[in-house]
C-alpha cells in the first residue's frame, strides 16, 4: 500500500522527532512486538456458548445493539475482522463458557478438545491464546459464592473447574507456541453488613491452593489472579480484593492481575505497576474504562490510558506485563467496539515509544524540574499522529478512520441478517 501524504507526513514527523533524539523507526519496531490481548467477551457480552443462562457474578453488559455473535463461528469471523484492522499480531483471550463442545459439558470436566476450534483457528492465524475460568453465569454460582463458598461440594467443584482450566491453559501454550496467561477471578462478596470477613478469605487461600497445587511449566501456563472492590449485589465485600490477591500473588508465586476498573474511582492502575513489580513476578492487566464505575466502557485514549503505557515502556516491562483487554459494551457495534479499544492500546504504547524518555530522566535527576515539565507537555503535540498513520499504513491496515466503513459493510452484510 501507497499512501503518499502520509509518508510524506511521516518523514517529516521522524526529523521532529530525531531533534529529541527519538528513533521513530525505531520506536515502530518495538512496537510490533508488544502483543495485545483481545477478550473474547467484548463479542457477544460476556454470554459465552454453554447455556443460555443470563450474566451474572455482579457484572453487567448494558445495551442491546443488534448483530450479536452466537456461536463460535461467528465470534470468530467477528474477530478475523477486527484483527485485520488493528496494526500487529495480537492474541485471543477467551473465557471458558467460550467452549465449542457440541454438547454440554459440565465446567468440571472441561478438557483441551472442547476447545480444539479455537486452537486450530489460532494456529492458522498464528494468534497466541490466554485463557480463564469462568465462575459466574452457573446454577452453583447462583448465591454469589465460588470458591470461598461454605459448601464444601461446591467448593470443590470449583477447584476441579480452575484445575481444567489450568490444563487447557497449558495446552493452549504448547499448541500455540506462546505462553498462556489463565486469569482467575471470582465474584465471591456479599450485598450487605458482614460479620465474618475472615472464614471467606481463608477458605479461597485454601482453594486456590489446591487449583495451583500442580506445577504447570511457566513456558505453557502462568496463573493469574483477580482482585476487585465490589460488584452489583457484593457491594459491601468482596473476598478476593486487591490486597488479599496481592499478598497471594507474591506469597506464591503467580501473576498479580491489575483492572483499571476494579479500585475507587479515582485511584489507577498506572500507579500501582512499579510498586507491585518490586515484589510480584509478572502482571496481567485489564485494560478497561471506569465512568463513575466498573462500568467496563470501550478503551478510550485518556490519560490514564497514556499513563500506563508509559509505565510499561519507561521501566522496561513489556516482558514482564501482559496486556489484556477487558470491557464489554453492547450499546454500539461490537467489532467497532474491539477495534476502537485495541487500537487506542497501540496507539498509547506508540506515544509512550516515542517519548523522548532519556532527556526527561536527565532533567529529573539533575533537578530540572522545570525542564521536565515543559518538556513532558511539548511532548504532547509532537506529531505523533503522523507515525501512527504510518504504522497503519505499514501494517496493511487501514488508515485514520477507513476501518469503518469496513465494520459497516460488515454490519450490513453479516451482522444485520442475524
Ligand atoms: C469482572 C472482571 C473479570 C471479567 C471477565 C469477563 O469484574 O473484570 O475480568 O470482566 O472475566
Ligand atoms: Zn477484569
């Protein structure tokens, strides 16, 4: 693909940038290799294909835009679209209630082969996978309690679940290639007053240490696991918060998971990388955007947004930080919802590429605090849009907003006939 102005365009961005001393193909490159993972469940709002029992577990996909996936074939077409407007390779995160089975297969029992569609779909389009269990949306699920639950048969059902799933994670990854990261969370918490907060939380340690009980190699599984503040009907406790999973995921060894909608609305998860990291191994995060609360809308390029990009990028962590998306809206097209996220994710990580950060880090240790401020807000109108074009173009995707008139074609061709 030719595109004249925009090279243009780009060549005189790269000199702007290369008098800050900024490699613009440089920062490009690195940028190819940072692979974003794509939820599944943005497709079909969180519904999944086992049962058609409603969502539940305290979360909630509000709106009723039509052309919804309802089957594993169609999330996938769904989502061939949508990669093929997003610059790079990127992964497929899926949930467990996701399976291809043909039959009703208990969450017990899961295994490698209900999900063989989905691992010879990757193979072919050279996606890697992450997976999760899925605890929500269950008749055994249905008082708000998984693993903390009292019930010791439910309890154990849940940890034969979590097992399963840990299994199909390591399939996942020695099929693909690529490690899996399976993220743990549950919706455990109660509505109102709680006297006992303690017997919940000691029961899920001793769950979760049965499901991580058998080491899995690192090189085909990572666990991760999930803290949150509160759901619809938990909102008074939830047992598995950030602090609890936080000391878990340091005392034993497994991935810490930070979503930016899962902590009081004005605290960030960008604040948080290069404290947990000290201590925690790796991090999965949960890319996703808070209005007001967890309310999971469509990523947006914010703030918050550039900030943990530039988290990731300044201290070197695109190996130990895994990027997932996790936001489902059903109020607009939902492939127009994975697209417009995941390419606000590239596009953060590209600023953060292109930041002129040794400069900033002398100013900084050198006292310049003047120097660092000015410099940090000239940055901001650089022309970075230019080398966001270009890498577009690059990429064999479309530029600016063409990929639209993609999804509306689709839209009118696919999505409206079901
Ligand atoms: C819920 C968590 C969790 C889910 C997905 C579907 O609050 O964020 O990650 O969104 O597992
Ligand atoms: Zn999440």
């Amino acid at each position: 693909m030719s595109n004249p102005s925009v090279e243009k365009a780009y060549q005189l961005a790269k000199e702007r940038y290369a008098e800050l001393g900024v490699d613009t193909d440089k920062a490009m490159a690195a940028l190819k290799r940072i692979p974003v993972s794509l939820h599944c469940w943005q497709g079909d709002d969180v519904g999944g294909f086992e049962s058609a029992m409603g969502l539940s577990g305290g979360i909630q996909a509000t709106g009723n835009y039509p052309g919804k996936a309802r089957t594993p074939d169609e999330l996938r077409a769904d989502l061939d679209l949508a990669y093929s407007l997003i610059p790079g390779k990127h992964r497929l995160n899926l949930h467990a209630i996701y399976l291809d089975a043909g039959k009703k297969v208990e969450r017990n029992a899961i295994k490698p082969e209900h999900f063989a569609s989905w691992i010879d779909w990757a193979k072919g389009k050279l996606h890697g996978m992450d997976f999760n269990p899925t605890y929500f949306s269950h008749p055994k699920a249905a008082d708000g309690f998984t693993l903390s639950h009292q019930d010791e048969g439910i309890r154990k059902y849940w940890i034969e679940h979590g097992i399963a799933c840990r299994k199909i994670g390591e399939a996942f990854g020695k099929q693909l290639g690529t490690t899996c990261v399976t993220n743990f969370w549950i919706p455990d918490g109660y509505k109102d007053m709680v006297v006992d907060k303690k017997a919940p939380r000691e029961r899920l340690v001793q769950s979760l240490d049965a499901i991580f009980a058998e080491k899995i190699d690192p090189k085909y599984n990572l666990d991760a696991v999930e803290g949150k503040l509160f759901g619809i009907g938990a909102e008074s406790y939830t047992v598995g918060s950030h602090d609890f999973y936080l000391a878990y995921a340091v005392s034993r060894g497994v991935l810490l998971t930070l979503d930016a909608g899962h902590f009081h609305p004005t605290e960030v998860i960008s604040q948080k990388l290069s404290a947990v990291l000290c201590f925690a191994k790796e991090l999965l995060l949960h890319v996703s955007r808070p209005v007001r609360w967890d309310s999971d809308h469509v990523v947006i390029l914010d703030d918050e947004l550039y900030a943990i990009a530039q988290e990731i990028v300044r201290n070197g962590y695109t190996d130990k930080v895994h990027i997932g998306l996790d936001y489902f809206d059903a109020s607009i097209n939902r492939v127009a919802a994975w697209v417009i996220g995941t390419r606000n994710m590239i596009k953060a990580l590209l600023a953060a590429l292109l930041e002129p950060t040794d400069r900033l880090r002398q100013y900084e240790t050198s006292g310049d605090f003047t120097s660092r401020l000015a410099m940090l807000e000239e940055v901001k109108t650089l022309p970075f849009g230019a080398v966001w074009d270009y890498y577009c173009l690059q990429s064999g995707v479309p530029v600016g907003p063409d990929w639209l008139a993609k999804v509306k074609e689709y839209e009118a061709n696919v999505l409206s006939k079901r």
